[in-house]
C-alpha cells in the first residue's frame, strides 16, 4: 500500500495491529504513514527452496545506474552517539525506515540483527524510527529486542529529506560511495538485502546485476525523466503528442489527496484508481483533439 502521508492512513496502521492482535500497542502513528507486510520479489527472484542456499537462489539484483547522493544528516542514536551521513563512506548502508508499532517492521528486526552481525566491518544499518512515542520507549524496545545497529528518531522532515517515505518498512540501500542504489517499500525477503549488500561489497554472488534508470523508483523528483507510466498506455499518440501527455502529467496534481502529480502517484501507488483516470483522460483528451476528422458521406442526389 504506497501511499504519501495521509491522515487516512492512520486507520490502515491500526486496522493491522488489530488484526494481528496487537491492539494494546498500538499508537498514535507519527507521521501517518501505512504499514506493508508485502512479501515483494524483484523480477528473477525467488524464495529458497529447503534445501536450498537462501541467497544463491536470488536470481537477480537491481541497482539505479544513476545513483543520487544520500541526503545528509547529522543527529543523535538512542544512547547519544553522533550518527553522520558523512561516516558512511566506504561501507554499505540500510537505513531502515520502522516504527515499534508496526507489525511487518518487527518481524524483520531478528534477521536485519543477523545481517549486521554477519557484515559488521563493512555494512552499517541505520534504524530510523518513524515512533510518535519518546525517544525513551523506543530505546526500550530497542534494548529488548537486542537491536545491535545505531537507531536514530526520525521525522517529517528527515523523511522528506528522501523523498517521503511511502509505507513502513521503507529500506534505502547506499552504496560504498554514499549513494543510494535501492529502496524497497514493505517486507522484503532478508535474502534480497544480502545478495545486495554482497554484490555492492564484491563478493562472490551468484545474483546477476542488472541497472535502471532511477525514474521515480528511488526519488518522486526523477518521475519527470520516465517514458512509461504503470498502468498508462499511450497507444495511438505521436511521440510529440506522448511528450505533451507526460508534461501534463507531471505538472498536475492528482486529486486523491496524495499531494503529489499524476505522475508521481502513478509510480508512487500503482493501485490508485483516482491517478490511473486522471492519466486516461488526459490521452484520450489528446487523441481525440489531435483526431483526423470522419469523411463526410457524399450527399446523393
């Protein structure tokens, strides 16, 4: 569920604490954000089999070959210790978009602990908690979840330093050279993170690399650089009548309340309804402007 921040949301988050029984934690959520327990795949990958090697059956990696730098921040973890975007050079980074609230965000705490243990020299995750509750209640759950990496207390304004965070969890993934080459909206199979914190490492991985085009994947901003949209099909229109339909759908705003244009939402939440229509009408609005008109029927005498 990739939404923009929105009060509406409030009531998914708690809606799935209750489902899963967890009605007594919950909270007020911070910054409104939805919570996704979406088991999401990359194209190429899949889950392991039993007798399978978990990350060897990862078939295929992604990274932007257009990487934008990380945003910088300079701010305290949960026991006082300065967190800085600038000590990251030469390692890989996840920084971890999570609540204590949130279901799917606790489930993947045990295996990002693993991860850091396994990859401590070299990869450095970041828990940012998007927690409404004082830095003290987290720094408890921290503890007693055994949570070994740096956790920081986010905000709407750090979360929009990346482009707003969609969903919880949200991981970007930095490479070495503090740029971000991934992120992943929901729960994501722990073995995505290692096949890609080994391939950005140069480690033998049996995944194939493959790059993208970062058209609004990783930044909203980048969605005025695609030439698709999910779910738009600019069939029957020049490629100047498909510049025209793609300028105005990244300068009007989608009227779901998202607050973002056409464009971005269509990236953003490829199930909402309300941009998909807008999309379609402004191509049928073109095509049919642009239309040769019928020939005219001979009038017999």
């Amino acid at each position: 569920m990739k939404r923009p921040l929105l009060s509406g949301f409030v009531a998914i988050a708690v809606a799935t604490i209750l489902v899963v029984g967890l009605a007594a934690r919950a909270r007020r959520v911070s910054a409104n954000m939805p919570v996704t327990s979406r088991h999401a795949l990359p194209a190429g990958a899949r889950l392991p089999g039993p007798a399978d090697d978990p990350v060897d059956q990862v078939k295929v990696v992604r990274f932007a070959r257009n990487p934008a730098l990380v945003p910088p921040f300079l701010v305290p973890d949960l026991s006082g210790n300065v967190v800085s975007t600038a000590s990251f050079h030469g390692k890989v980074v996840l920084l971890n978009f999570w609540a204590t609230w949130c279901p799917p965000c606790r489930d993947e705490i045990p295996e990002l602990i693993e991860l850091a243990a396994r990859y401590k020299d070299n990869l450095q995750i970041i828990g940012v908690s998007m927690d409404d509750a004082p830095a003290d209640e987290v720094r408890k759950f921290a503890q007693e979840a055994g949570i070994n990496y740096p956790v920081i207390m986010g905000s709407r304004e750090l979360s929009g330093e990346y482009g707003g965070v969609p969903a919880l969890p949200t991981a970007f993934v930095v490479n070495r050279d503090g740029r971000i080459v991934q992120k992943h909206v929901g729960l994501y199979p722990i073995e995505i993170y290692e096949a890609e914190v080994r391939a950005l490492l140069g480690l033998p991985v049996r995944a194939a690399v493959e790059t993208f085009e970062d058209t609004g994947q990783i930044f909203l901003k980048n969605a005025s650089q695609a030439t698709e949209l999910p779910g738009v099909s600019f069939a029957g229109l020049t490629p100047d009548e498909k510049r025209a339909a793609l300028k105005r759908m990244n300068s009007e705003k989608c009227t779901c309340g998202c607050g973002l244009t056409i464009a971005q939402c269509r990236i953003n939440d490829t199930d909402c309804s309300t941009s998909k229509q807008l999309a379609e009408d402004i191509v049928n609005e073109i095509r049919s402007r642009n239309a040769p008109p019928p020939p005219s029927k001979a009038i017999r005498q």
